[in-house]
C-alpha cells in the first residue's frame, strides 16, 4: 500500500475519531471519566514493537523495489497534510445523501414537532468490554483527539456548575438579607382573667434589643388577650409589661415584674413556652391613682381604639376603685359598731362576746356579773361570768358546773359557769326528764348544742354516738369546756 494510501485512510480515521467524540459528548458522565496512564503507555509500547518488526519483515522488499520507489515516496510525502484535509472534506457525505431513503424501509414518516423527548430513542452506549476492545484498536492520535474532546467537555460543564452554584450562593444570601428586614409577627403568652381587648385596652408590652442587623430597638407594642399584636424584624429581644390594660369594667390588674429574652427567627413564630405572662386581678379597694393613670396613659398611645375610649376605660376604673373602697369602708364602719356591741365591760373586766355568738345571743349584767343568754329568754344562759377574789371560794348555781376561769392579775379571777348542754340536751331528747318536749324544743336543743359546742360536731353525732342515751358527762363537758377556752375565755381581762 502506498505512503499516500495510507495517509488518506489515517485521515479518514483521525475524522472518524472527532465525530465520535462529539457523538460521545450527552452520554459520557463527567464523574465516570478515569483514564489510566499506565494502560495507554502499554498500548503505545505494544504498537511500537508490532510496527518494529512489521519492519524487518518489510526490510528485504524495500531493497528490491529499488531506488525508484524511495524517490516516489520522497516526492509524495509533502503533500500529506493538505491530502489529509482534502480527503477528510471528499469523504463527508453530500447532503442529499444525508436524506436518502434507507434500504427496504420506503419513505420516512412526517416527524411531529410536539413529539415529547421522551420519546425519542437515544443512541445505544457500548458495553464496558465493547469499549475496552474499541479502545485498543484505537490509534494513538486517536484517543487523543478523544480525550481533548472530553477534557474540553469537562471544562465547559464545570465553569457552568460553578456558575450555576455560585448563581445559587448568590440567591440565598440575597433571601436571606431579604429576610432579615421583613418584619416577623409572633405571639407570647397572657394570662389576665376577664379581659377582652375588643371592648377593654391591649396589653403593652415593652419590647428592648437588637435586630439582625445590629440596630438597638426600644419600643412599645401591644397584644390582645392571646398574646397576638408584635411585630418585629429578626434578632434577640427583651419582653416585659410595661402597665396594666383596664378591662371594660374598670378592672386594673396587677403588672408583673419578670422579664423573657426571645429570639425571632421567622413569621408566625410562636414564643409563648418562652414568654408568658400572668396578671392578676388584685381587690379592687388597693387599686391606686398612679396605677389608673399609667394604664390610662398607655392605653391612649396604642391600647385603645381612640383617645376618647381610652378615657371612658380611666372613668371606669376609677369609679370601680371608688366603690370598692366606699364598700370597704363601709364594711369596717359596721365591724366597729359590731365590735362595740359585742365588747362588754363591768367595774372588773371587759370581753368581747364571740363572733359565733353575736346576733343570737344577749347580755344582762350586775355589778361584776355578766350573763349572756340565748336570744331574748333571759331564763336559759350559755355562760354566767363571776369575778371573786383570789383566795376565796366560788359556788356555781344549781346545775351549773364550772367550764373556766381567768386571772385578771389585779387580786381577782373570772369564774365561768353554766349548763353542760352537750350532755342536759341529749338527756332530755332521751325521755330521762319528766317534761322534755317543753323543756328543750328540738331547734332550741339543736341551737344550744352549736353555740356551746362551735358545731364540732353534729348534733345527731352528740346525741347518738358521743354521748348516747345513757350520757357521758365527761365527754360532753370536755366538748364545752374546750371551745369556751377558745373564743371566749381569752378575750376577758382586766379593766383599764
């Protein structure tokens, strides 16, 4: 074969190589391509050595072929390069070949534009040992012009990744600068019984710290009765309660003192397990100016609908204060006349009848005695109260039983005496009188039963179980003696 025969087909082969490359191009992944430089160079060394002796073998047939054809050979070797060019451009095909009707297959069917990829057959990839034997087979020139084809690939699609991943850098840190100066809403935590911020004020809420950007914030802001109502940018705030709302009553409550540090982070963020607040409804008569007037003030700023529903708010609070502090006034204007009523004094000592006592019972005295007997019947006492001198000897009346006594500790003691009616009343109930019924109607038995006893127990319990039908005098003395001890022996002293 001749030098010029076998450079066209060289052409021919390194235009071959080209197109495959180019071919090659969609299906060949970036991440799959590995060369081994060791394999290539074994290749290279194994055509070196075939070349060489194919050589040798030919040395002989040179020699005949003479000087003639080393002159022929010589003279066409310059002209290689350009016949290679011409070659690879005359083997292309015309371009009506290009379209040409395939062999037994008729005409091509009319293509539809609308056709999806999908459905398009994409051109089949070698197998793995297809490639390897395409591979050695493959000129050294070859497999260059192959692998400068890829290598070319791979530096187009990496700047395009890192133009793609660099755009996408961009974009988030522009979301996320975006971000950070929209205003978030979030929601707290309160609890303030009774307030419905539709017809009282809003909560304030002082709101101190910085946002994301590094700027301080010192501010107030409002929320309703479900913590709803802040606004704010991004960043690390302090949360407290700068007064009370005033409820459509008048109510004012008591502001707490505490203090949360919150993080917002986005909308709608829900920081009520952070921040909660608690404010309570304290009596009414302790609500003073200075806290109407500083729930007034906020409530016009922002907590209100308008100036003047926040001064109808102050006019309610105010008039609910009034009255409570008029009732407990009131209240203790009685107590003192109650108390006046109940205190009692001889030329000896003084006492305050017992609270449990006062409006059902009634008093009569001589000299430094003192009765106090059940309503208006003089003739059935609870306790008569007898001053004698230290030393002397006291001797209650008939059926009375003494129940306690009192030092003065100005040479006189307080003898306390009168029926043990937790055990007479049980008695008599019992039929061991002659005239029960007349004696101790039930709701006189009942009565006395409660006011010598404080109602420890029920008067079924005394009657059937504590001291029963055959009496304990004892037990039922114990019951009186014990709760005369409580209210009223200690109130008994001695006179100014």
């Amino acid at each position: 074969m001749s030098d010029e025969t076998m450079g066209r087909e060289d052409a021919a082969q390194d235009a071959e190589a080209c197109a495959e490359a180019l071919e090659s191009l969609d299906r060949i992944a970036l991440g799959e391509i590995a060369f081994d430089d060791s394999i290539v160079d074994a290749q290279d060394e194994s055509e070196a050595e075939s070349e060489q002796d194919a050589g040798d073998d030919a040395a002989p047939a040179e020699d005949e072929a003479g000087h003639e054809n080393s002159e022929s050979e010589a003279d066409d070797q310059p002209g290689s390069d350009t016949d290679e060019e011409t070659v690879l451009l005359d083997s292309l095909p015309a371009e009506d070949s290009l379209t040409r009707e395939l062999p037994g297959l008729g005409s091509a069917p009319a293509v539809d534009e609308t056709i999806a990829m999908g459905d398009i057959p994409l051109p089949s990839v070698p197998s793995a040992r297809e490639a390897e034997v395409r591979h050695r087979k493959m000129s050294p020139k070859r497999r260059n012009l192959m692998v400068a084809g890829v290598v070319a690939v791979a530096l187009v699609a990496g700047g395009a990744g890192y133009a793609a991943w660099n755009g996408y850098q961009q974009e988030q840190a522009a979301a996320v600068a975006a971000n950070a100066h929209t205003m978030m809403s979030v929601q707290i935590g309160v609890h303030a019984a009774g307030l419905d911020c539709s017809t009282g004020s809003k909560i304030p809420v002082q709101v101190s710290g910085q946002d994301a950007d590094g700027s301080s914030v010192s501010e107030t802001l409002y929320v309703d009765e479900h913590g709803r109502g802040i606004k704010l940018l991004p960043g690390d705030y302090t949360l407290s309660i700068a007064a009370s709302p005033i409820a459509a009553d008048g109510t004012i409550y008591t502001v707490p003192t505490t203090k949360t540090q919150v993080t917002v982070k986005s909308d709608g963020q829900d920081l009520s397990a952070q921040a909660t607040f608690k404010l309570k409804v304290p009596s009414a008569n302790t609500v003073t100016d200075d806290q109407i007037d500083a729930a007034a003030k906020y409530a016009e700023e922002g907590g209100a609908s308008s100036a003047a529903a926040a001064k109808v708010l102050q006019q309610a609070a105010t008039a609910r204060r009034d009255v409570a502090v008029n009732a407990v006034s009131a209240q203790k204007a009685q107590a003192s006349r109650d108390a006046d009523a109940r205190h009692k004094a001889t030329d000896l000592y003084q006492l305050d009848i017992p609270v449990e006592w006062y409006g059902k019972v009634a008093t009569w005295q001589n000299g430094s005695t003192l009765c106090i007997y059940l309503g208006d019947d003089a003739n059935t006492s609870l306790v008569t109260l007898v001053a004698a001198r230290d030393g002397e000897t006291f001797t209650p009346d008939d059926g009375d039983t003494v129940l306690g006594t009192v030092s003065l500790g100005n040479g006189y003691t307080v003898y306390a005496s009168g029926p043990v009616y937790p055990y007479v009343v049980p008695q008599t109930i019992n039929g061991r009188t002659q005239d029960p019924v007349s004696t101790y109607p039930m709701d006189t038995a009942i009565e006395l039963v409660e006011l010598t006893t404080g109602n420890r127990y029920t008067y079924s319990q005394i009657k059937n179980d504590l001291v029963g039908k055959h009496g304990n005098a004892d037990a039922a003395t114990k019951l009186e003696t014990d709760y005369l001890a409580q209210i009223l022996l200690p109130s008994i002293k001695a006179q100014d």
